[in-house]
C-alpha cells in the first residue's frame, strides 16, 4: 500500500501541469480528456490513501489482539506458577516433618554404647516423645504459615 500511494500520489499533479502545458503550448482551452483522467487519479490516490488507512487500523486491531492473547497466556502461566509453588511447599512441609523423626531414630539406631538415654528407664518413651513432638511443632509453624 505504501508503494501504491507513493506510486499514485503525484499523478493528479503531474496530470494538471500536462494539461496547463497543452492548453499553453495548443491554445486549446478545454482539454476535458486530462480533467477526466486527472479526476479519476485523484479518485485512485483518495482510494488508495483510504485504503492504507484501513489497513492501519487493521493492523492495529490485530496486534491489540495479538497482545491481549500473550497477556492471557502470560496470566495463565503466573497461575499455573503461583500453583506449583503452593504444592511445593505443601511437598516440602511434609518433607520436612517426616524428616525430624528420621533423624532422631537415626541417632538412636547408630548403637553407641555411651549414649546416657539408652540406660535410662525413660529413654525409649523419650525418643518416641522427641520425635512426636518435633513433628507436632514443625506441623503447627507450617500450619500457622499456610504451607500446609
């Protein structure tokens, strides 16, 4: 469109000084030939400018369009993302509650034979104590934060 308009655009000029070059060179003092065919240039350089601005707009719609659709798609990823991080952390609380009491019993699997605790008549109690209440305040904190 660009090239038609700048194709078209002087046409009606150069059309009239033709005229005026004919009418003086001629002495004819109606040339209606060229004021029809310059009529009709202007028409076609009108059109073709009308055109270019419809296809402007056009243009425009489609990339408001285009843009519209990536800010969706940008909106629906964000969520998608926001969703995944809250399972995360849902998987990880967990983790890290059945965590604790891995490492406690781990400790008292290792078998020392210098551990105090083994001795005591309250030891095993203890442990499983340790165990349950480490689970119990980790499950509270990630409750108390909304991860669970």
């Amino acid at each position: 469109m660009i090239d038609l308009g700048h194709a078209t655009a002087p046409l009606p000029d150069m059309l009239l000084r033709l005229q005026r070059i004919v009418e003086n060179r001629f002495h004819v003092d109606d040339a209606p030939a060229f004021r029809e065919v310059a009529d009709r240039a202007r028409y076609v350089d009108a059109r073709v400018s009308a055109f270019r601005g419809t296809l402007d707009s056009a243009l425009t719609v489609h990339s408001s369009l285009v843009d519209q659709r990536r800010n969706e798609a940008m909106q629906r990823m964000t969520e998608t993302s926001l969703e995944q991080n809250d399972q995360v952390k849902k998987i990880s609380s967990w983790a890290a509650i059945g965590f604790a009491p891995t490492l406690v019993a781990g400790i008292y699997g290792m078998n020392f034979r210098t551990m105090p605790e083994l001795d005591w008549p309250w030891g095993y109690p203890f442990a499983i104590a340790l165990m349950a209440a480490v689970s119990a305040g980790l499950y509270v904190v990630f409750k108390k934060n909304d991860w669970l």
